[in-house]
C-alpha cells in the first residue's frame, strides 16, 4: 500500500493480516480546471484493491479524506467502478469504507457522470454479490445514495454523517434541535443502518457478516456444525416477548446476527447458522429484554408499518442469495394508528408478497398468536411457507376468541358471551384445530424447536419452485 493513512488503516483493520493487494495505486485526477492540476491527488483519493476476510474474498474501497476531503472526482469513481466489474467477474462481495466530502466540484459534471456510473454498477450486483458499506466520515449528497443501493450499512457512532440534505437546509430544522445526519437518526428512524458501533467494533462486525454470507447468489456457503443438531432449549418457551433471544438459542453456538437492530424493534430480523447452514430469521417480537434479564421495552403484538418494511427487504435478500427463512410467529394484528393507517396496507402488502415470492426454503414456527391477515402474512402456509410448526400453547384464528364472542353473541348478555368465548377458543383458535385442517404440520414443545427447524431445513435443502414467467413483479 503506497501511502500509510486513516484509509489505508482501516482497510489492514478489516481484512487478514498482510492479504490486501492495492490496484490502481498510481491513478490521480484528470482535471485541469480551478488550478486542480497542480493539487496532488494520491490514487485520487480512495484506495480500492482486494483481500481475504478468514479466508473469503472481498473487493474493498476506502476512501481517503485526507486528498480534497475525500471527495469524488471522475478518477475516484471509475476506480471504485473498476472494483465492482471485477468483483462481478469472480462472485466476492464489495465493501466499502466512506469517508468523503462529497461530489468533486472542481470536476462538475465529469464527477456527476462518474458518480452516476457507480450507483449503475452497484444495481447491476445487486442480489448477485453481496455489498457492504461503513461510513466513518461525511457521507452526504448523493453519495448517500451508495450506501442506500447496497445490502448492509454501518456507521462510526460519533463522527459519521449520513444524509442526502444537511440537517440544517431543512425547513424549520437545524443541527442542535434534530441531528438528522447522526447515526441515532439513521438507525433508528430512517432504517437505513443496520449496525451503530464504534469504528473497531465496526471492522470486527463486518468481518463476522462476511462470513455468515454467501460470496453470491451461487455459493451455498455451509461451514462445520460442531453444536449438537438435537441439543434442547429449555428456556425457548421463555422467549416469545424476545425472539432475537430465542433466535439467539436456537442459533449453532448460539451466534446470531442481528440487522437494523435499533430499527422498528418489534420485529427482529437476523442471521444465524443451523448445521452449518446460514439461515435468515424474521420474527415478531413483544419486548426487549436487557442483558440483565430486565424488560428495557414493551410492544403490541402487531405488524408495524416500520417492521413489514424491515422485514420485506430482508427477505427479499435472502431469497436472492438463495438463503432460506425462518418465521417465529406471535402476532395478532396490524399497527391502529391514524399514521400508521396512511402506508400499513401498503407495506403488509409488500411483506406478503416477499414471503410468497421467495423460492427458497421457508419454515414458519407459531409460538404465540397468529390471529388474522396479519398471520397470513407473516410467512403462513397459505402464501407458500413449505413447513409450519407450533408451541402447544399457540393460538391460530380469525381474532381472539372473546372479540368473536361479543360480535357472534350480540347482544346476548355476557354469561352467552363467555361461554361462546370459551367454545369458540377450543373449536377454532386452538392450535389443534389449525393441525386437523393441515395448517400446522407438526405440534412440537418449545425446547424441541431447534431439532425440528434443522430437520425441516435438511429436508427442504434441494427445493425447487417455479415461478409463472415474467420481467417482475410491481407490488
């Protein structure tokens, strides 16, 4: 590597030791106009090559804030556009490390062009190879976009900016009253990082992602299981408020990675490996316990406008990548806000056909209630989940059972009420019942779940589905 900097440092911090090989290290600016060629431009301000992360290739870029501010010229852009040909050539993911100021203006629409070039490029991988971004710096203009078109975001806690407009050229804002470039907000209104951490932990969480993934949409990435394929969990059927917990036990070694954690947290979404395999969870969750064992939030059992969108996305990756899906189920309704009422249809909708569209193998755990249309799209076997399991306790049905009472037995008095509460629970919400009509395959105690899942997932590993023949959908 040429020059020792803050860019170079990172990218000796992410990959193995001594495996980085630097390309394009002797690029500079094209650019005459505003005095630019007698400005030193080294690798024009990113350093872009390839290494190995425990052994698995990757393609990274990192920009270097210390030539023009890191900023993005016609050269800095065909460098990293150089980078993604070469990573669709060989299947390797694209990382990228962003530090910059912004859009190179000395170089006006020679870098609008570039830039243009670099967000084509990263349509064209995506749902081929993976793409990772971090931002440690500004990241701001349209270079916000980058990390939008990619897969997973982090973002440096203090020092990163992320936005498209600075807080303070938005109306009736400025910086000190909502910081709308900090990671707080990007994390956790926006959606669009999925890790806040500082910038070592940032490196160390990339590189644990990269190897839960596969290298493309062709690899099947399956490691050494050395977790015991029958081991029970006796504490799962404590873990339907906090399914990132029970996902946590289920999980080989008990690693699960979480995404957009801080991000419409009553639904969990997350990787972790079973047998070896990496798997994509999506489960609804109640509450957030904290590592003390204390209930830090709580949440209504609902779909949210916030979680069908998080959840959506992430199974859309998944089924690109050719990663299958697992579903802790325990919902009983969508989000009834006059706010939410504005986009909630929209966004189940969008859930509902990712779940339907997705080929890949799909196994849909019922651990609390599923009542409604919000069951349905929570992966149920009506939109296409090939295995559906439940806890002996778990409720599946049109509403609760007392809700259905009040409406079938209007007007009857509550001792009626009651009673048809009582029948309508035992004929038609009982979990039982749902298993006569073949809606749940198997009925299986809560510390079994982890054997059941890896079964279902080992029988449904050559699945094979078509699809009626089409461009795309529009939902």
């Amino acid at each position: 590597m040429s020059t020792t900097t803050q860019a170079s440092q990172r990218i000796q911090a992410l990959l193995d030791e001594n495996s980085f090989v630097e390309i394009g290290a002797l690029v500079t600016a094209r650019a005459t106009d505003f005095n630019l060629k007698q400005t030193e431009t080294p690798s024009d301000g990113v350093i872009t090559g390839y290494g190995v992360i425990d052994g698995n290739l990757v393609y990274v870029y990192s920009q270097d804030a210390s030539v023009l501010g890191g900023s993005m010229g016609e050269m800095h852009a065909k460098k990293i556009a150089n980078l993604y040909d070469l990573a669709m050539k060989t299947g390797a993911p694209v990382i990228g490390l962003l530090d910059s100021a912004g859009l190179r203006l000395q170089e006006a629409s020679d870098a609008l062009q570039a830039v243009g070039e670099v967000y084509l490029k990263q349509t064209m991988a995506s749902g081929v190879i993976p793409q990772i971004t971090a931002v440690f710096g500004t990241c701001g203009g349209g270079l916000a976009l980058m990390p939008a078109l990619t897969d997973f975001t982090f973002m440096e806690g203090k020092k990163a900016k992320l936005f498209v407009n600075a807080p303070n050229a938005l109306d009736g804002n400025e910086i000190g009253k909502c910081d709308t470039s900090a990671a707080a907000f990007q994390s956790e209104n926006t959606g669009l990082v999925d890790v806040v951490a500082e910038e070592a932990e940032v490196l160390a969480q990339i590189r644990q992602l990269v190897c839960m993934l596969p290298a493309n949409n062709a690899d099947e990435n399956i490691s050494e299981c050395t977790d015991d394929l029958n081991r029970a969990c006796p504490e799962m059927e404590n873990c339907v408020g906090d399914t990132s917990i029970a996902l946590s036990q289920l999980a080989d070694d008990n690693m699960f990675f979480e995404t957009k954690a801080n991000y419409a947290k009553n639904m969990v979404t997350g990787f972790l490996r079973l047998n070896g395999v990496t798997v994509g969870a999506v489960a609804n969750r109640t509450e957030v316990v904290s590592e003390e064992g204390e209930v830090a939030e709580k949440f209504d059992a609902v779909l949210s406008v916030k979680g069908c969108r998080k959840a959506a996305d992430f199974v859309n990756f998944c089924d690109a990548f050719e990663i299958p899906v697992l579903t802790l189920t325990n919902v009983n309704g969508f989000e009834a806000t006059t706010c939410a009422e504005k986009n909630i249809a929209r966004e189940a909708a969008k859930l509902t056909a990712a779940f339907a569209n997705a080929t890949v193998p799909k196994v849909n755990v019922v651990i609390g209630k599923a009542l409604g249309s919000a069951y349905v799209a929570m992966n149920s076997k009506a939109i296409g989940a090939d295995m559906t399991f439940a806890w002996p306790n778990a409720e599946i049905g049109t509403m609760d059972a007392k809700l259905a009472a009040k409406i079938i037995c209007e007007g009857q008095g509550a001792e009626k009420i009651d009673a048809c509460a009582k029948e309508y629970a035992a004929l038609q919400n009982n979990v039982v019942s749902a298993a006569k009509r073949g809606y749940v395959d198997t009925i299986i105690e809560a510390c079994d779940t982890r054997k059941y899942v890896i079964g279902a997932m080992e029988m449904l590993l050559t699945k094979s589905e078509e699809r009626p023949a089409k461009k795309h959908g529009t939902v």
